[in-house]
C-alpha cells in the first residue's frame, strides 16, 4: 500500500516526458524568400512562428533554414518596405516566398563588393540594371543595352562593326590612360563584359562613387560595374525559357558626294583657278559618267539573329541553371560578321545546415571578320568615300574596277574588291570560371572562400593575295597568323559579420584577403609568297619567305590585397559605412608597391524622423548621404620601375655596320599608383508614397599622381622615357535622376528622366607644355592636344573668319599685314584669324577650337503595360559637345585626287559666291584645309535608341500543353536620331585607340557606321 504513490509518481513522470518529447518534437523548414518584382533573393528577412519565440532571418541571397515545432501551423515573412506575408505550413518543407515592395526602391536589394545591402542602407552612390531591362535588345554587348538609362555613365560605341566593344567612362574621363571601369562578373575581375550574353544577366550594378567603390582599391578608379548572371532557386519547379529574335539592319545615313559631272567640272576648275593646263584625264568623257555610288556599293543591309535557352530550378538542397545561346550579326558592309556561342552553368548546393559551395562557368566562342575602318590612307570608309565614281565596281570583262589608269584617279583600291579578296578573322576562346563554398561559423557569422578564373585564347588570321590589278599593287601574297593567351587566377577569403542587436544597432562587418595573378604568352608570324591561292593552300608552310616570327610571354603580374568595410545603422535612420583596403602591385617597384585606399561615408533617412513625418506629408522618402574616399588605377604600362634591354639594335662604327643590344627603354624607379579623390553629396527623396522618385548627387572627382609620358631629351637619343606621375585631372558635376510609376488595374506605366553634367579639367602637366595626339590623315594634321587649365583632348588649331572676296580685303587685312606668305593668298582663300595681333598667321596663332567632352548626357525612359500588351522606349542624347570633322577635312581638300563632298560644289568661284568653302586649287598655298574651326561642329544628338511593343500570351491559351507563356515583340534599336552634325555619326568615341587612347576623342576619321536593327522575336516559357 505504502508503494503505490511511489507508482503513482512513476506514471505521472512517465506521463510528463511523452508530453515533453511530443512538444519538443521539431522539424526543419527552409526555402528562399524573393523580391516580386524580379526574383531575386531578400537578405535579412524576418521569419517567425506566430504565438512562439521561434524566428531566422534569411542570408544574403535569401535563403532561410529553420527548426519550428511540429505543432507549427504557418509562418510570417516581414521585411521592411515590402508587404507582410503568412503563409500555412502544411506538409511542406520547403518554401519559395515572394514578397511584394510597397515602396520602390526601398526594399531593393543591391549587390555590392563582397555582399549584397538594402537599397535603403547604401550611403553610397550606386545605379542599377536589371536583367529584365535589357533583355532580347539586338546588342552584342551589354554595354550597349544600358546607354541612356544611369546617370554618370557616359557609352560610347564610334565603331559600328560587329562585335565592337563601347567605351564606358563613369563621370568623365579621370586619366589619359585606361579610363576603363573595373569589371566583376560573379565575384571575378574580368576582361571585358562582351562575352556575356545580356540575356543570362540577372542584375547590373555601376559602383560610381568612393565610399561604393573603394572595397575594390587600386583597380576602381574609374568606376566598378558589377554583373550577376542568373541563377535557379531552392525549391523551385524546373522551368525552360527559351528566346528568339531576327531582324535587319541598315544605314541610318549616308554621307552626300560629288557626281561623276560635278567631280569633273571641279576638277577642271582647279587648273582653270592655278592657270594650268587641264590634265587631258578630266577631258576624256568617260569620267563624266555616272556609274557607282561606292558607299553604297560597299555599305548594304545586315543582319542579326539570336537564339537562347536556360533551364533553372532546384530543390530543398540545390540549385540550378544551364543556358546555351547563340548570337550571329552579319555587318552593314559585306562580309563582315560577329557570331558568338555561349554556355553557362550556375549552381549552389547545401551541404548541411551551415555549409553551402556553388559555381558560376561561362565557356564562350567568337569568331568574327572586320576590316580596317580607322586608316585614312586604305580605310574602307575612306576609300568608299574618295574612289571615283565613274569606275564601275566590275569591268564588262569580269575583272574589278580600279584607278590604276592615272595617279589622278588617287592611290587607293576600290572598296568592293577589297573586302571581296581579303581573307581575315579572328576567333577568341574563353573561360570564366567562379566557385565558392560559404560557411556559417556562428550566428551572424560567415566565412565565404572564392576561387576564380578568366582564361582566353585569342586567334587572328589575315591572308592577303597577290594584288595586280589594283593602284596599291601587292607583288607576292601574304599570310599573317597571331595566337595569344592570357589567364588570370583569383582567390579570395573574407568573413561577414551581420546583426542587429537590440532591434536598433544594425552592424556589418566584411573583411578578408584577396590575390591575383596573371601571365600569358604570344606569338605571330608572316610569310610572303604563295604560288597556289588557293583556300586549302593558305597555310603558313606554303609561303617561300619568312618575313617576321615572333614570340615571347606577356609581362606577369600579382596583385595581392587586404580590405575591411564597416556598415553601422541606428535605428535604420542614422547610418555610416567606412571602407579601407590595402593593394600591394607586382607593376610597380618594391618602395612604391603598396597603395592604401580608405573611404567613409555617412547617411540619414529623414524621413524616419517624427518630425518629418508629422509634418512632411506629400513627402514619403527622403535620405540624404555624403561621403569622401581615395582610389586607385594601375591600368598603366607594366614594369616601367625597369630599364629594357633589347638585342639586334644595328649600329655602325667607322662605316662597318655591327649588330649589338641597346638600351630601348629607360627605368622610373619612383613610379607608382594613379589616386582619384572623390567627395560625394546626394539626396534620394520619394513623394507620393514613393510613386515620384529623385535623386540628386553632386560630385567632385580628384586625380593625381597622373602617370603622363615625360617629354623626350635629345639626349636620350631614342630610348623610351617612361612615364612620370606628374599629372593632375578633375571631374566634377551633377547627376539627376526623376522616375514616376503609376496606374492601376489593368494599366501600369513608368516615366524616368536622368541627366549628368560633368566638366573636365586638366589641373596640372609639364609647365608650358602639353601632350598631343598623333598627326592625323594625309596632311599630318595635329588635332587635339591636352593642355593644363583646359579639358583633355581638346581640339587646337586655327580660328577663321570667312573668305576673301577680292584683292583689296588681303592687301587691307591686319591679320596678314606683316606675312611672308601673303602674296600666295588669292581670292577665294580662307581668311584666318591673327590670334597674337603679330600681322602674320603661324603656329603662335593656333589656339583652343573646342571641348569633345559632352558637357551634359541624358536619358529618358517610358514604358505602359495593358492587359498583357508592353510598351517601352528608350531615348539618349548629349549636348555641349564640339566633334572634329576630320574626314570632311580631307573630303573638302582639293589638292587630293579623290572625290569630295557634295558640299565642295558651294564653292567661292567669284566675288560674292561663298563666304564659308573656299576656291578649287592644286596648290592651295594657303593650306585652306588645314586644321581648323571650319571643321569644328556641333555634337549634340538626340536620339531614340530602342522602342519594344510585346504582347504575352496567356498561359490559359495553351491549355496543358507545358507553355507557361509566350511573349511576341518587334524591337527597333538605334531607329532615328536628330542632329546637326554632318558626318555619319555624332557618337564619336576615340579615334586611334591604338596610339592615342584618351588624347583624341571626338574625331571623325570615316568609321564603320552604326546601324539602324528592325527585329521580330519571342520568349517562351515552359
């Protein structure tokens, strides 16, 4: 009797711990919580249980893993900015959850150097693309697709070939050297962004500011462009999209030329005007005769076509997406063609609950045939725009037209022929490969580890045949094969600290250690001499002499690096974000290798405040933020803290000639990095409940430290100098950005304005001296030169002011009052303006003519959507800008033998005729075509660079056959443009980048053109 409380106690216990084991039983939930409005993943989410203390927060990319109990009956998801969502957890263990923004912009997630941050949170200055805004536009580069839609960013693509990469300049051109911004493409240092096909591009995000750009150091002087390519989800369905689209393309304008009739009467003027006997080739009737027009002979109709697939999808463990696309875009002038194949694999797996690996492989091919376009001695364009228009592309026998019949007919090949007979391309293979594997140390804590590689092979080949029936005669044929290869290897370890303590100390913390490497090598050789021509003789072992092989590795070079970033957010008004880091380059000698590169930056949200929310109420939104960094560049010449000794220098000694070594090269031993100092103040602010969006940022960009070629010594004899950091340069200006959303039902639209307004200054060079281009065309000509106190590459030659009518205005004319060649001046002769009142026009004269700077680029986008019905234009424009026509300079020449411009026909032939072109003549003693402001014009352009009108068709029209849906469109790109420049195009980038780079920009040197592209597509998804 006495035991049976003892049992009763027992059973009661036993009782407790059934009850106990059945309320702690658990499972374990995970998934990805995602953005609505384009999928991509939420960092930093709030998940909890309701009724319990049971809660996570999803990771960067928005991934959430959490034990619930099994009485669990649903989950809420909250975020800030986005509308709260709960949702009943059934069976299910794996979630896919999309929350819906109810303030644009300020749930936006952004992606930044080593992470991801809020919109909300960034302090810095940092414009974004999405993939879904540049999707299926008829571009080769992504670079193309985002002209016109982010202020600060200046693309400029001046060569119209297929496959041509644009120049990209993020507030203004900060250096005369590569003023390239530094491209990531998922977590690695790239090339170029060509190779990516925009279709696979998930985000693109241009770092502008320092306090944004400064994580990535000595490389982010010129900006940083950041690119993220598409990837699957946990728990998501497999799902296929494919694209497709084909279109045309033409010229959007051609230049007007002299007839066969007019380019003789011309002609004969010129000998009239010089009282010389006309030449009796320009009184034979056959050049009288209208028989091609030769650009567009030479220029006719391209095309373009590209088709994609991806496949994504993923389960509670793994994600995945595959891609395959193919780009293929046939030029305007004949044979020339871009085609691309490309292939991607993404994906990330758990391994556990902590421990997560992916990889990011690119692999892509390109083959592509262009021609030279630059050269104005057998340029394409040159030549389409000079070569007689009497001679017919083909003679009635067959054999190609030519000028062989006269050297007044000009020295160059017909065109056609050309591109007819010319044998070349260039193939290009590569890799870009990332793979990482994260851990999750403790909570809030991270260790993320990446491994990356960017490897290319580069093939070009050019076959020239014996050349016999043109002017520009070529005895023997010519072979000439180039292979180049280059890798750079990355790896990198950094931790990530995020927690909120208190629910009001929000502290990120990023620091870790990164090292690069990269090597290459190359080799080219030529033969000349091929007896057999034929397409399977052309090979470097049929020619019978060597003329050149070379061969060698390209310089090696390491960067090894050290960075820390803080992000600290009271409240989630008051924030602060402070960066540094640490680059050590193998380019630069051991007592000047080390760069250190801080930045800091503060933000308020004032429209947290009470008080601003008590009384601001049309308000919704505004932050204000500044911030101060240094950056760096080593885009320069390698190894110059180094003096190259190079062997086979001929020399000659008592008149015997020896073969020896020769110091080719001089050493700076003091060089060192290029520094840009960027302050940064700007003001985002939303009104309407954030349905009117601006921004606001100005800016002032420092560079110093140039590295400038230092001017040649006599002494030197022909050593090279290397650079010297002598050089100071700045940028400074406005960007404004204004977007509107609206709509309701049915109909949804956007409007967004952006504007930049940036000045260029050279602040410091040599003392009185400048830098100047490369002459330029057949006349030699200097164009541009880049002086202290003015913008780079400014424009520089003689002003003018009209024509002489009679004798009496030269003998009266002060300008010429004391010159040696005034009695070579005649009527008809260009009247050009005595700048330092001396009485006589000389070099002393030549002075600035213009900025090929724009002073102001801007962008408008509209887009509306009805009922499954799309819309969207894009619009872009510059102003402020001077060109340099250098082509109608040489087009309006008449001591050339070539065509000209149609222009030539307003001629000055008598008293009163003309006041701007000048009087036909051989001689012209007065160099009436010299550089000058007659060749100076305007730049401005505005110009409709893509409109799209879709349709989607329903997923209900298709029943069960597996289409979600299919979206038609027709897209036109490039398809008007307004201005009043009179060349083939106003976007003018750098003329020779070859030689000059950054110190001629804006010269028309008759490039390939940019074309207009009509295409019809569809998206299907399965």
């Amino acid at each position: 009797m006495r035991y049976k409380p003892l049992g009763k106690l027992c059973f009661l216990l036993f009782m407790s711990c059934l009850l106990t084991t059945a309320a702690l039983a658990q499972r374990t939930i995970s998934g990805i919580v995602k953005d609505a409005s384009d999928s991509s993943g939420l960092p930093g989410v709030n998940i909890t249980v309701p009724g319990t203390t049971t809660g996570t927060i999803t990771d960067a990319k928005g991934h959430f893993s959490l034990q619930v109990p099994e009485s669990a009956k649903s989950l809420t998801f909250s975020f800030m900015g986005y509308t709260q969502q709960t949702i009943a957890i059934g069976t299910q263990t794996s979630f896919s959850v999309s929350l819906q923004s109810t303030s644009k912009g300020l749930g936006e997630v952004v992606v930044v150097g080593y992470g991801t941050q809020n919109r909300r949170d960034v302090t810095g200055t940092i414009s974004s693309i999405k993939g879904s805004d540049i999707k299926n536009l008829p571009v080769s580069d992504a670079a193309q697709a985002i002209q016109g839609k982010v202020p600060g960013v200046d693309i400029v693509r001046s060569d119209g070939s297929p496959g041509s990469e644009p120049n990209i300049r993020i507030r203004g051109t900060g250096t005369i050297n590569n003023a390239e911004p530094l491209i990531i493409i998922d977590g690695v240092p790239a090339t170029g962004m060509s190779d990516v096909n925009p279709n696979d591009i998930a985000s693109m995000e241009i770092l502008k500011d320092a306090s944004s750009s400064a994580i990535y150091g000595t490389r982010a002087a010129n900006g940083v462009v950041i690119i993220t390519t598409k990837k699957g989800g946990y728990g998501e369905k497999t799902h296929a999209t494919v694209n497709v689209y084909r279109g045309t393309s033409n010229a959007r304008r051609y230049i007007p030329l002299l007839t066969a009739p007019e380019l003789v009467q011309l002609k004969q003027e010129r000998y009239t005007n010089d009282g010389v006997a006309i030449n009796p080739l320009w009184q034979d009737p056959y050049y009288a005769v209208q028989r091609t027009d030769w650009q567009r002979a030479l220029i006719g109709t391209g095309s373009t076509t590209n088709a994609d697939v991806n496949l994504r999808g993923g389960s509670a463990a793994s994600n995945y997406l595959f891609s395959a696309g193919y780009y293929d875009e046939k030029g305007l002038i004949q044979n020339s063609f871009f085609k691309r194949y490309s292939f991607r694999i993404n994906s990330e797996h758990k391994l556990g609950s902590h421990v997560k690996v992916g990889e990011n492989l690119q692999l892509t091919y390109r083959n592509a045939r262009g021609f030279d376009t630059y050269s104005s001695q057998t340029g394409l364009i040159f030549s389409a725009l000079r070569f007689n228009p009497a001679i017919p592309v083909k003679n009635e026998d067959g054999s190609w037209g030519s000028a062989k019949a006269s050297n007044e007919l000009g020295d160059i090949n017909n065109p056609v022929f050309t591109v007819n007979n010319i044998d070349a391309y260039s193939k290009t293979y590569r890799v870009l490969a990332s793979v990482y594997a994260e851990v999750q140390i403790l909570d809030g804590l991270s260790l993320r580890v990446n491994g990356g590689y960017d490897g290319n092979i580069y093939q070009q080949y050019s076959f020239t045949p014996a050349i016999l029936d043109q002017t520009r005669v070529s005895a023997n044929a010519d072979l000439w094969q180039r292979t180049e290869s280059n890798g750079t290897a990355l790896g990198e370890a950094f931790l990530t600290y995020n927690k909120t303590f208190n629910n009001v100390h929000q502290v990120t913390l990023t620091g870790g250690y990164s090292a690069q490497t990269s090597h290459g090598d190359y080799f080219r050789a030529e033969r000349w001499g091929y007896t057999d021509e034929a397409a399977d003789q052309r090979v470097l072992d049929n020619g019978t002499t060597v003329y050149n092989a070379s061969g060698n590795y390209n310089p090696e070079t390491a960067i090894v690096s050290g960075f820390l970033r803080a992000f600290y957010g009271y409240k989630g008004k008051y924030l602060f974000t402070g960066t540094f880091r640490a680059d050590g380059s193998s380019k630069f000698p051991a007592g000047q290798r080390w760069g250190y590169f801080p930045a800091f930056s503060l933000g308020w949200r004032v429209s947290d405040e009470t008080f601003f929310k008590d009384n601001v109420g049309f308000m919704s939104n505004l932050k204000l933020t500044g911030g101060w960094g240094q950056l760096g560049n080593q885009n320069v010449t390698d190894y110059q803290y180094l003096a190259i000794v190079t062997k086979d220098r001929k020399y000659s000694f008592g008149g015997n000639p020896y073969t020896g070594i020769w110091n080719s090269s001089l050493a700076n031993p003091n060089i060192t990095w290029e520094k840009a100092e960027m302050t940064n103040i700007s003001a985002e602010m939303g009104f309407f409940n954030n349905a009117l969006n601006a921004t606001v940022t100005w800016f002032n960009k420092k560079t110093r430290d140039m590295l400038v070629p230092y001017p040649e010594l006599d002494v030197h004899g022909t050593s090279k100098i290397p650079d010297q950091n002598i050089g100071q340069m700045s940028n400074k200006g406005w960007e404004i950005e204004v977007g509107y959303n609206g709509g309701k039902k049915d109909i949804h639209y956007h409007v967004g304005v952006n504007a930049s307004f940036i000045k260029n200054r050279v602040t410091k060079l040599y003392s009185g001296t400048y830098i100047s281009s490369t002459p330029y065309g057949r006349q030699a000509q200097e164009i541009s030169r880049t002086y202290e106190g003015q913008p780079i590459a400014s424009f520089y030659g003689w002003k003018t002011n009209g024509i002489y009518q009679n004798q009496t205005e030269i003998n009266n004319d002060p300008n010429v009052a004391h010159d040696n060649n005034r009695a070579d001046i005649k009527p008809g002769d260009v009247r050009f303006v005595d700048i330092n009142g001396d009485g006589k026009i000389d070099e002393s004269d030549r002075t600035n003519l213009g900025n090929p700077n724009p002073k102001m680029t801007y962008g408008i986008q509209a887009g509306v959507d009805y009922k499954g019905f799309d819309l969207s234009a894009t619009f872009a424009g510059v102003a402020g800008v001077k060109l340099y026509n250098a082509d109608r300079m040489q087009g309006l020449d008449p001591t050339y033998s070539y065509n000209m411009y149609a222009e030539a026909m307003e001629r000055w032939h008598g008293e009163g005729t003309s006041n701007s072109m000048p009087r036909m003549s051989l001689e012209d003693a007065n160099q009436n075509a010299r550089t000058s402001d007659r060749f100076v014009e305007s730049g401005n352009y505005f110009s409709l660079r893509n409109v799209t009108l879709g349709y989607t068709i329903p997923a209900r029209v298709w029943g069960k056959s597996g289409i979600s849906d299919i979206r038609v469109y027709a897209t036109g790109q490039n398809v008007f443009m307004i201005t009043k420049y009179k060349g083939l195009n106003p976007e003018l980038g750098y003329a020779a980048p070859s030689t000059d780079g950054n110190l001629m920009r804006g010269v028309d040197v008759a490039t390939y053109p940019q074309a207009r592209v009509f295409t019809f597509g569809a998206t299907m998804n399965f």
